[in-house]
C-alpha cells in the first residue's frame, strides 16, 4: 500500500475505527498532532524564524481537526513556538489582532466531515490572514467535499499553502476546484494503510516508476512503422492554429510518422515539413486525432475513423459518439476510443446522452466511459482517466498552471496520439502518459518563466520525456 492510492471518506472512517481499537486513548490523534507539529517546524526551521518568533494561531472547530491542532500545539509549545487557539465563531477584533499578527495559520474548522461552505465568522477571520503568513490547511481545507473535490461556495472556502493530510489521500485534495485550494500537499502516515487494504481504492495517482515502464522502447533496429504512424485531422478557418499545436504535440512524442489529413496552410507546411500532408497509406495508420480546434464535425469523419486502429476524439468531434453511423462503425469495426472532454463538453456529452451530469468528477468520468464505450479523460485540475472495464480510475497528479492556457489540450490531443500509435501502448497507457509528460514540461518551462508561453512548455516535451525515461 502506499501514499498514491485514494479512498473514499466512508473507508477511511471505517479503518480508522479499526484502528483506534487497537491502540490506546488518544494515540491515533496524538500521531496525527505529532506529524502536525513536525510539520510546521519544518517549515520554520527552513525560513528566517526561529521558533521563538513564531507565532502560530489555529483556527478550530469543535470536530477532532480542532483537538488536533490543540494537541500540536502541546508539542509546539515544547519547541519555543507561541501557540493560541481561536473558535472560528470569536470573530471580534482582538481575535483578528491576534490573526493578523500570525506567522502560521492553521485550517482546523473541519475535516473528512466537511460538507458545507465555512461560515462567516470563519470567512471573516482568515480575511485578516496577513500575505506573509503560511496557511496550513489540517487534513483538508474548510469548504469542500473530500470525496469529489468540490468546493461548495468559492468565496467560502479556506485556501492553504500547504495541506497536511493523515492516513491516506482523499479525492477532494488531487481533482476538481478544491486542488488549487489545498496548496502543496504533505503526507502524515499514522498507520492507517494496513487497515484499508481490504477497501478498494476509489482511484490512484501513477508513480514515476510506474510511468516509467509505460514510455514505448525503441530499438536500433527501429524504423518509422514499428514506432508507430498518427493520423491527424485538426484546426479550422476560425482556429487555424489548433492544427499546428496538434502537430507539434505529435511530433515531440518521437512518433514514426504523422499524416495530416485536415487543411493544410502553405505556412503549416513550411512550419512542420516533416509532416506528410494529405491522404496516406490507411493501413500504415496505427492511431488517429480528430477534433482539435474544430467547431463543427469535419466533412471526411466517417472516411477519417474508417480503419483506424485507436482514436482519439478531442473538442466538438466528441460529439460524434452520439451518432448511429459512427457508433455502428465504431462497433463493427472495434475500434478503441479515447475522448478528451472538459467539464463544459461533458456537460454536454451528458444531455446528449440523456444520461444525469455531477460535479464528482470521477463518478462523471466513469459514466461517460460506460455509457460510450470510451475511455475517458476528463481534463481540469487533477484530470481523470477512466475506462467501463477499469479495475482503477487513474487521476494525473502532474499538471500544474502552466497549462491553464488555450491549446494545451490541441497538444495534450496530438501527444496522446503520438504515443498511442506505438503498437504496444494502449490509450489507456498513452493517456496518462501524455498527462505526466505534458505536466512536467509545464514544471520545466515554469523554471525559465513563472507563466510561460504554451511554445516553451512544448519545447520542454522532449526533456521531459528524457527525464521520465532515465
């Protein structure tokens, strides 16, 4: 068992039980406040401060995150810190006083119970939260749901710097709105993962080593076919560069070759001749894009899909799922699909679908893959890949701001296929793959610019690639 796996709140409460029973009074919570306090000092010990000139305050409710910040506070004492409790109800001015000359402040309103937005008092409170102060978020931040990773009211809701989460990984802290409220997340093992082996977990987060195995080998008897051929049908008149992202992406993945099969600009050819522009031997054709930057279905989409192998549906061309032609070709000649929807293409795939949309992101992911045949990759903060045949749901834990910017996902499309054309690499491997790829070249390219262009985080593919491979 390990810290990359995510269970649900029902689970985690359950080993929890069966835990307490088995030690003494208090002492899951003292291990819990142990880690807490550890925490914070470490913190410290790594900035200007010194224990004696810090202050932390703890903003606490009456539930067990509260007794926890109480009881680290026994242990920071200890240590020379200034410890004061403040109940998320006083609101008056002397408690703001005391707030806003806080080094550390601690999120203990509520944990694994949280199921409302915090209230105003609470709201009021962090208002005063000085900039140069440290927010630490105790389990998970006040204000969302730990089991889908929504927040209930954005503008009451604790946003941490850091979260410092026991026992094991919630949904709520690596998907949905509620990932950029948590801040970076730090583990606390307090012995609870024995006792959740026999819950299977809502869903994992791959590990370097697990990606690792994943990236397609090559050999020096290689050649352009046994890497793999991509067909793409990308871009529009109104996104003409959708194409060339798509492209791009494709084309830093080391794919063997890459057909365009969409309007090719005589600035595009010039751009990317490596490219084979127009139609091409469809039997060489190992996977297929089709979507990207696209407004409305291309003209050529039954021809396009027609013997491909492994395809991936981006954009509007999503929506092709929902029509009889492309499901019986689909069927008749087993292909496999990957769709790439974000949460408003989903909304709509769902009233297409006629079938009931959710903010529990997972849930949406594995509904949408059972009701199409498809695996899902939902993207947004902590983007989910699902499959109906699925044993686990995979959540990306790479992907980060650099990659909130129009034509990521025309890149992500085009390196998914990329990838995908392997012949030994499933959509399912190729997915992911590209999410922890694409993640890290956004990691890279933040080291030379705090928001870099979409084009750096593109020339920081290949490196990324070279990182994960060696």
């Amino acid at each position: 068992m390990s810290q990359n796996l995510i269970f649900s709140v029902a689970d985690i409460r359950e080993a929890e039980k069966t835990l307490i029973n088995k030690l003494p009074n208090r002492a899951l919570m003292e291990r819990a406040a142990f880690g807490l306090a550890s925490f914070i000092a470490q913190l410290i010990r790594h900035s200007e401060l010194t224990p004696n000139q810090t202050r932390v305050v703890a903003i606490i409710g009456k539930g067990n995150n509260g007794e926890d910040c109480l009881v680290a506070g026994e242990y920071l004492k200890q240590k020379g810190f200034e410890f004061i409790a403040i109940n998320q109800g006083e609101d008056g001015e002397n408690s703001k006083k005391i707030i806003a000359t806080a080094n550390v402040v601690l999120d203990g309103i509520v944990g694994l119970g949280s199921n409302s937005p915090i209230g105003k008092s609470a709201a009021s409170l962090f208002s005063v939260v000085s900039k140069n102060a440290v927010v630490v978020a105790v389990d998970l931040p006040s204000g969302i749901n730990p089991d889908t990773g929504e927040v209930f009211d954005e503008n009451f809701v604790v946003k941490a710097d850091y979260t410092v989460t026991f026992g094991a990984l919630k949904t709520g802290l690596v998907t949905g709105k509620a990932k950029r409220f948590c801040g970076k997340l730090h583990f606390v093992d307090i012995g609870l993962m024995p006792y959740l082996k026999k819950f299977t977990p809502v869903a994992l987060i791959p590990t370097e080593e697990q990606l690792t195995t994943l990236y397609p080998r090559r050999s020096a008897a290689s050649h352009k076919y046994s890497k793999g051929v991509v067909a793409i049908n990308a871009g529009s008149k109104k996104y003409p560069g959708a194409a060339l992202l798509t492209l791009q992406g494709a084309i830093e993945s080391g794919v063997g070759m890459i057909t365009y099969q969409g309007d090719a600009s005589e600035s595009l050819i010039k751009k990317l001749p490596q490219v084979v522009y127009g139609e091409s031997n469809k039997s060489k054709v190992t996977a297929a894009v089709l979507g990207p930057g696209q407004s409305s279905y291309a003209k050529n989409y039954l021809q396009f899909i027609s013997g491909c192998k492994k395809l991936i549906l981006d954009a509007t061309a999503i929506g092709l799922l929902t029509l009889k032609p492309v499901q019986r070709l689909i069927e008749k000649e087993k292909i496999q699909v990957l769709i790439t929807p974000h949460e408003k293409e989903a909304h709509d795939l769902c009233l297409a679908l006629k079938i009931p949309f959710t903010q529990d992101r997972i849930q949406l992911a594995k509904s949408l893959a059972q009701v199409t045949g498809a695996i899902c990759l939902l993207k947004g903060p902590g983007a989910i890949v699902a499959g109906a045949d699925f044993e686990t749901v995979l959540i990306d834990g790479a992907g980060n701001e650099a990659l909130a910017t129009a034509g990521s996902g025309d890149v992500l499309a085009g390196l998914i296929g990329g990838l995908a054309a392997s012949p030994n690499t499933s959509l399912r491997q190729a997915a992911i793959l590209a999410l922890a790829i694409l993640g890290a070249a956004g990691q890279l390219a933040k080291s030379f610019a705090p928001d870099p262009a979409l084009d750096l985080v593109v020339q920081s593919i290949p490196v990324a690639i070279s990182e994960l491979v060696n």
